[in-house]
C-alpha cells in the first residue's frame, strides 16, 4: 500500500534525527493513522428548534371588528369586499377559517395590510354567490345604499373609526 510506504519512510527519517519537509507533511496528511473518535448521537432533554412555536389563535380571535368608513362602505357597494381589523398574530389563512365559520361566506382572496397604529386589516373579497351587503346586514350594520357616506349601526356591534 502507498500510505504504509509514505510512514515507514517517516518513520525511518525520524530515527535519523532530522526534520525533512517532506516528513511533516506525510504525518499530517489524512492518510496516516488517527485515533478513531467515539462520535454519540445527541440526547437533547427538550425540543429546541430554532423557530419559537406560536400560540394558535382560535377563530373567534381572529376578527376583531369590522371596519366602518366610507371608503370601506365603497368597498362593500363597489367590490364586493368586506373589511376587518383583524388579531395581529392571524395569518390568511386562519381569517378564511374564521370567515367561513363565523360569517358563512366563501372567500375569492384575502388581502391584508397592517396600519400605521399596528392595528391588521383584512380585506375580503367574497365570491360573486355571496353579497358583501347582505353579510353586513346579517352583522347587525344597517346600510344606507343610496349614499354610501350615511350608515348607522346598533351601539355596540361596531367600531365608528375616522368619522
């Protein structure tokens, strides 16, 4: 074998007391023999993973309230689109869960948008079988269609925001 060569030669060179190049670089090369290292396997006593698990929200959580404004009241009359403020933590796919189980309604997309306070809105566009306006009048919101910038709600049921 060329390895058992290269040592004998080492070998041979050490005895002789000198310091050859050539000697050094033979015995730190991966070929010489090394000391099989006992490698275990790890035995974490708890799960550390680098990303922190979350809480799950529930989806009573999830929507917080709807948002009033006559722009979202265009929203509504114009796009068939509903708008919520929204847990800040929820994710889309967890406010479509909370949408089909609170409000019945099937969803073509969800848009979010966190606003400068920190507060998350959501904006969902409903299919074209279900009416924005007949879900905000299921929520006790009661609508004004020919202007849309006078709508009254019952105390308690909404939020007024930017009036």
């Amino acid at each position: 074998m060329p390895g058992n060569k290269g040592l004998e030669y080492a070998i041979k060179v050490k005895t002789d007391e000198s310091t050859n190049r050539r000697v050094l670089d033979i015995q730190n090369s991966d070929s010489s023999e090394r000391k099989k290292i006992l490698r275990m396997e790890r035995n974490s006593k708890r799960l550390n993973n680098s990303a922190s698990q979350r809480n799950k929200i529930e989806y009573y959580q999830v929507s917080q309230y709807p948002l009033k404004t006559e722009s979202t009241m265009g929203n509504i009359l114009r796009h068939n689109t509903l708008v919520f403020v929204v847990h800040k933590d929820a994710d889309k796919k967890s406010i479509r869960d909370a949408g089909k189980k609170l409000f019945k309604i099937e969803m073509v997309k969800i848009n979010t948008s966190i606003m400068p306070d920190g507060m998350k809105k959501a904006y969902l566009v409903l299919t074209p079988n279900h009416s924005a306006i007949d879900v905000a009048k299921k929520n006790q919101c009661h609508l004004n269609i020919d202007s849309p910038s006078s709508f009254k709600c019952q105390p308690g049921s909404y939020i007024m925001r930017g009036s």
